[in-house]
C-alpha cells in the first residue's frame, strides 16, 4: 500500500476532482495557423533553450496527432490576466496568480481556473522517450488548459473516476488515492479535437485512459514525482515574482512569452549563498509493460 503520509508532498501538486514554461517540462501547444513546416491541428513541443534555432532539433514533438503520457502533476492554479492589443498584436498579461486557488476564498473579479498537467512523454510503443537536452532522463512535457480547454480536463477526470472505480486501491487514503494516485495509475492519451467558442471552433487537448500501468510502475512514478516535484514547483510557480516585479514583471510571463522566461534566473538563493538549481536524480521511466 502507498503510504499518503510518505507522499504527502504531492497532495498540493495534485488537484483531480500556470506558470511559466521554462524548465524541464516542456509545453506541448496546438497549431492554430497555417505555418511553414506546422500543420493545423496537430501537437507540438519546443524546447525552451532551442527556441530560436532554425531546424527541426528544437523540437521535442512536431505535429502530432497523438501523444502519450503519464502523468506525475495534475495541478489547479488561477490567474488573472488583462488582454491588451487586437489580432496578431494582442497579448494576455498576468496581472495575479495563486498557486493553490483553494486557500485564496476572495480571488480577484476576473480571475479564472487553470490546470497544468504535466508528466513524462511516451513513444508511440508506450516506451519513456528520451530527453534531447538530457539523455540521463525521460523527456518531460505539460499541457496549459485554460479557458474553453479546461471542459475536456474535467470530462477526463470523469473518465479517470469512471476508470479506477473497480480497481483496488493502491494507498491507505481514499481522498489521497483519487487526487494524486488515480492520475499515474494510467497512460494518458491526448489528441486534438474542438469545442465551441465565441468566436467560433477552437482546438483543444482531448484526454484519454489508454492502459492500465503496472502497480509497481505507478510507484515508481510517485517516487518519480517526489524528486520533481520541487523543480515543478520552481517553473509554474510564479506568485513571488508576480508580487515583486508588479505588473512591469509580470509582464514578461504572457502566452507568447512563457517558452523564452529563463529558468535559471528564476532561481532563489539559499541561505548559505548558493543559488545553483539542485539536481534531481535521473533515469529511464520503466514502467513494465
């Protein structure tokens, strides 16, 4: 059985029932447009160091129908943006931003929910890719679901509950098991589909059970998770540097922007001085199957 207390962490990185894109995970984004070398409708992911290299090595997914996953944070934030600019020239602004909604009862008029899902990628044989920047792990990527995005993320979680409902569980909590162990007990597959809009169709992620993982793979994605999860926290969230750039700082974490924020500079000093990102263990996701 899983422990909750030993994983207890990981129930603030878990919101079943953001933040900058720098870092390890990378954001997996829809062609809306037609561009050179980009297909409409399909999925794809660059790497944030490689953003204005000119071949195909930046990316680490292009134009993908499908991908697959497991995911290790399924995490609830919300934000508060102003749009400002018309057409190609409108940009969103983060304005205010809670990483744990639930704890924050007067929110901002305006403010809405997003969910950041994100975890590590899978081959089309199910198998851990590897990262291109780090071949010593499995490549990591997340997916922003706001707006009309977010009715496909609750539609999966249905399907989650629905999935696990006769399954036994693996943990000694039942509100621990649905939020933060129920996510990795699966492989998730997402394709792109549409949904209705004011402003007409627009692409969205659809997710979808596609197998059961092994129980001795789920816990290793929980271990995996654990040793993440600080470095998860670092890249989305980004309440500090909200509140001490102001609207000036806060400028710098837009849609079109969130790829290019460098990492590394987002870094706080510990008290001994040293501002060097600690380094999470690595290794290949096995899962077994």
């Amino acid at each position: 059985m899983i422990s909750s207390k030993e994983y207890s962490t990981l129930d603030g990185a878990s919101n079943l029932s953001a933040g900058k894109a720098a870092g390890p995970f990378v954001r997996v984004f829809i062609t809306g447009q037609p561009r050179a070398g980009m297909t409409p409708g399909t999925m794809s992911a660059v790497y944030p160091e490689l953003w204005n290299d000119k071949n195909d090595e930046k990316y680490l997914v292009k134009n993908k129908t499908d991908l697959k996953f497991v995911i290790m944070f399924f995490k609830k934030v919300k934000e508060l943006k102003e749009h400002i600019g018309i057409g190609k020239d409108r940009r969103s602004i983060l304005k205010w931003f809670s990483f744990n909604p639930d704890q924050v009862p007067n929110a901002p008029e305006g403010s809405k929910n997003l969910f950041i899902i994100a975890g590590a990628l899978l081959g089309d044989d199910s198998k851990a890719v590897v990262d291109k920047i780090d071949p010593t792990r499995t490549a990591f990527i997340h997916f922003r679901c706001d707006g009309i995005k977010v009715g496909k993320v609750i539609e999966y979680c249905n399907e989650l509950s629905d999935a696990g409902k006769d399954l036994p569980p693996l943990s000694d909590n039942v509100d621990f098991e649905k939020k933060v162990v129920l996510p990795k007990r699966f492989i998730t597959k997402v394709t792109v589909t549409t949904a209705p809009s004011s402003y007409g169709d627009k692409y969205v992620f659809e997710f979808k059970v596609d197998k059961k993982l092994p129980d001795e793979a789920v816990i290793k994605m929980m271990d995996r998770s654990s040793k993440w999860l600080d470095v998860f926290n670092k890249q989305f969230d980004v309440t500090d540097y909200v509140k001490k750039g102001g609207p000036s700082a806060a400028a710098k974490i837009t849609d079109e922007d969130r790829s290019k924020v460098n990492f590394d500079s987002m870094t706080d000093k510990s008290e001994d001085g040293d501002d060097t990102p600690s380094t999470p263990p690595v290794g290949e996701v096995e899962l077994g199957i």
